[in-house]
C-alpha cells in the first residue's frame, strides 16, 4: 500500500492478528485444495500463485511485541483453496534495542517457524521488507536511505545476507525474497546500484534463490534494466485508487475527504497531478505540462481551475497558446507557498518526514482565454508538485460549464485533452477514457507484458477499504482478477484478515458467514476462489 500513514488501520487490526483462532465448521462446498506439491517458480515466468499477506511483522508496535504468525492461517488459506503467501516484514520487529545491526533470532525463529507453514500446508512464502533498513513507504521514513547512504546501504545488505544464510537450504519452489516494497523517489542509476549490491549478497549465501524486485514508482512502472539481474518483478493492484483507497486515513486528503463514494466503472477522471520540470525520482512522462485543447467556434472561453493540494511550493502559469503551440498570452501565474497558520488553504497539513507542507487548497481560480488560443498549458515553472480536483472550461456560445474531475494519480501521464464546442452550442469532451477493465489492460498490463519478455510477473498485492461499497469492490475486483488470469499472472490480496480482507473486514454492508470462528464475506471468497 501506497504514501502511507497505516500506524491507526494497522492497530485497528492488531487484536484479530494477535487471537487465538477457533476452529469451528468450514465453508459448506468448498474442498480442500487438491495441489500436492507447489509449483516449481523462475526468474523468467513465474507460477500463479494466488493468496494472500500476513501481516503480523508488517509493521513495529509501539511498546508491544509483535506476534508470532498464525498456523491457523496457513491451514485455512490451504483449506480454501490457495497456495501463497507474501510476508510484509518491518526490520525493527527482529533488532535487539533498535540496534540495526544486532539481530533477535527468537523473531527471525517465528519468521523461520511461518516458512515450515508454508512448508506444511502446500503454500510458498514470500519474505517482503516492507520496512527495510534506509527505505520504507510507510511513516516516519528512514533517518538515512539506502539509495544514497553508504551505511544504510551496507546495514540492509547485512540484513538479507543473514536472511539468505539462514534459509539457504529452503528450495525456492518453498521460499523467495522481495527485496523493497514499492520503491518510489529514487532515480534509476541508485535504483540499481542497491539492487545489484543486494542480490549479490543475496546469492553469496544461496546462489539460486528466487528475488522478486517491486516496480519502480510504487509499484506501478517495470523497470527493464532488472533483466541483468535475473530477477522476476512484482507490480500493484491498486488502481484506481478512487476505489481502492476510499476514505482511507493513510493516503492523503484527497481520498479520505471523497465526498461521495466511487463507482466501478468510473466516469472519466483526469490525472490533475503538476510536477515541477525538476523534481526528481519521477518519469519525464509524469514532468509534462497539462495541455487543454480547444476545437470549435469557441469564442472566448472562461477556465476554472479548482486547486487541490500544493506540496512545498509550486509557481504555477497558464497559457494561451496559438495552433503552433507558441504563447499568445499568459492567463495566470501564480507562487503557491503553503505554510502554517491561516492562507488560501482550506486545511494546513505537516508531513514531517519531508519537512514541508502539503496543505489542501480546495479552492477556485479563474481566468478568460481569447478567442483564437488553440490551447492552454499550465505548468509547475518550480518548486515541487501541486493538483488539480477540476477542470472547468465554458466557451462564450455555451451556457454551461463543461467539468472534468481529476484526483491525485501518482505514475500516470499528465492530463491532455480536448474541448469541443459545436455550432449548436454544444460542448464535449474528446480524449478521455472510461476508466474501466479496457483501462486497466492498457494502463497496468500492457507495459507490464513488455517485462514478460524478459522476466515474470506478479501482483504483490491489491484490495479495497472498508468503506468502498461491497457492491463496488467485487465488480472491480472480477475486472482487475479476469485480467490477471488472462494475462497469467498470480495475486496477493491485502490482507487475509482485516479491513481489505476476506476474514473479519468489519464491512458494514456484507452478510457474513461464521468460518472456523471468524466472519468470512462469502460473496469476496467465491469470487477470489473463481479466479
């Protein structure tokens, strides 16, 4: 999971991870899995597994010590039907004093204890640093990161080194490594440099173990270069995250703040994301102006631009421009400088990590475009980011304002598109795409097929919040899982048990049915079990 504050969920599920399990009577219907023995994996193509994560080392406790994984997990995810498991691990559960470089073997002995589950009820293990020492999507970020510090680097290459040393007799058809979890902020040359050094010392102790490497930008985007690694690569299942993230309190404002709960499939949303030409750790793709496209006997045309969140500073300029892409005039410009204390924010928020202020605007600004612009561009000239909810465009001859909503999306190209206006008055919108199945294919197989050539995939996790409507989530969820098994891929669901998951999600709009003393949403695990 992605810009994570989970610190408030993960308490939330920390008494389910933590209960003994009752076993009770099973799902009427449903047999046991019949496989004997799991299939044997590749760096090139790798099985489909199919499962779930465990989340019981996914992140430190505050004053508590985190529990042992549940035998009970494994022999029910085997009773229904699956044959995987991801672990997603925070390093501090097995240091001793906050020491990063003294290991606590009685924890990495419970890690060790969850591989011989795996090993019993017929599912591979794979051992994920959610939190590894100098890099974690989660919060508070590392004090020092592996891309560019050379004790952090050399501490996480200690780590997996000890871990490739203690499980060096495990075959891989058992047992594989994911070394980061959705590495995000970083350049490509750095990218590599650690994954080179970490899979050296990887195979220094256990020279054929499986390495499934994240996607860079969260798991979003393949990263070819791997391919001289022989490692296969794990992407997301996410998106969008309207519908994966609804009202959560860990990805941002913008989500948590939804006034109205998504649908599937969603009525286009643009990508209102604006980064600065400078900002590193990003592709060029996601660096590029907004262009808005003006076709017709428009007249004037009146722009609304409703501002979102503006991260650090963002100098913003709107344009006019002419059908040969040169300025005609400028519209607006504008220094965003959020900051604390009261502004034209609508909300002050503090991201200490990054030491700066990413508050929340949600407010309109307006300028008149003439009569023989042919586009407009707006841009971020410097500073870091800032987005856009609206878009609002009403030429002269219209007597309506035409709306494009746009959310935060990280990793996606930047928005383009066109507005049309008839000689009846009426206006439309061109170049936008329903954000549906056929999206799905195109924006988060397609570029991940192109991998395949070189090596295997898998998606390391998906799932949605409670609070996106049941109804919602299984209809996104057949689209995303039907394009995976088409594509051959295997899956994890986030989590097994919780608020994402199919045991105990605490939905208040499913009927649920008692299995082995936990409340299993029925309707999610046939669907789950059909793919």
């Amino acid at each position: 999971m992605s810009n994570l504050d989970r610190r408030h969920f993960l308490k939330a599920i920390g008494a389910a991870c933590a209960a003994p399990v009752v076993l009770g009577s099973g799902v009427e219907g449903k047999p046991l899995a019949a496989a004997r023995s799991l299939p044997q994996p590749s760096w090139k193509k790798l099985p489909r597994w199919r499962g779930f994560n465990l989340l019981e080392k996914f992140i430190k406790w505050d004053n508590a010590r985190n529990p042992p994984f549940s035998e009970s997990d494994f022999r029910m995810i085997r009773e229904l039907g699956f044959n995987f498991v991801r672990l997603p691990m925070d390093y501090r559960t097995w240091i001793k004093d906050g020491d990063w470089r003294r290991f606590d073997e009685t924890i990495i002995d419970e890690i060790a204890q969850a591989v011989d589950f795996g090993d019993k009820y017929g599912i591979h293990v794979l051992l994920n640093f959610h939190r590894a020492p100098g890099y974690t999507v989660a919060k508070p970020q590392e004090a020092k990161l592996v891309w560019d510090d050379s004790e952090a680097l050399e501490v996480c290459t200690l780590h997996w080194n000890h871990f490739a040393r203690r499980f060096h007799d495990v075959p891989s058809q058992l047992l594989s490594f994911n070394l980061f979890n959705e590495p995000a902020n970083v350049d490509l040359e750095p990218f590599m440099k650690v994954h080179r050094t970490l899979c050296a010392a990887i195979r220094a102790e256990s020279p054929k173990r499986l390495i499934i490497c994240d996607g860079m930008s969260w798991g979003t985007k393949p990263t070819m270069e791997l391919v001289e690694l022989r490692v296969a690569q794990a992407t997301r299942g996410y998106m969008p995250m309207e519908v994966s993230h609804y009202h959560t309190t860990w990805a941002g404002d913008y989500l948590r703040d939804m006034p109205a709960p998504p649908t599937w499939p969603m009525n286009h949303k643009t990508n209102g994301m604006l980064f600065s030409p400078h900002k590193s750790g990003i592709s060029d793709q996601m660096r590029q102006p907004i262009l808005i496209s003006l076709k017709g006997d428009l007249g004037e045309t009146h722009l609304r631009l409703r501002v979102g969140t503006v991260s650090t500073h963002a100098e913003c300029r709107v344009e006019a421009l002419d059908s040969n892409d040169r300025v005609l005039s400028t519209l607006f410009t504008k220094d965003f400088r959020p900051g604390p204390g009261e502004g034209e924010w609508t909300k002050v928020v503090y991201k200490p990590e990054w030491n700066c202020y990413q508050n929340v605007y949600h407010k309109d600004y307006t300028a008149t475009v003439p009569a023989r612009a042919r586009k407009i561009r707006i841009r971020v000239e410097r500073g870091d980011w800032m987005s856009f909810e609206e878009f609002g465009l009403r030429s002269e001859k219209t007597t309506q304002e035409t709306i494009v909503k746009a959310s935060e999306s990280w990793g996606e190209p930047t928005a383009n598109f066109t507005y049309c206006v008839d000689s009846r008055g009426g206006a439309t919108i061109e170049g936008v795409q329903s954000i549906d199945k056929q999206w799905h294919v195109e924006k988060y197989i397609r570029p991940w097929q192109e991998w395949e050539k070189l090596g295997g995939v898998m998606v390391g996790e998906f799932g949605a919040f409670n609070k996106t409507p049941h109804h919602v989530v299984l209809a996104w969820m057949r689209d995303l899982m039907s394009n995976w098994r088409d594509a051959g891929w295997g899956w994890a669901l986030w989590n097994f048990r919780g608020s994402i998951g199919v045991l105990d999600s605490g939905r208040e709009d499913v009927d649920y049915v008692d299995f082995h003393g936990h409340k299993l949403d029925r309707k999610m695990m046939d669907l789950l079990q059909e793919f």
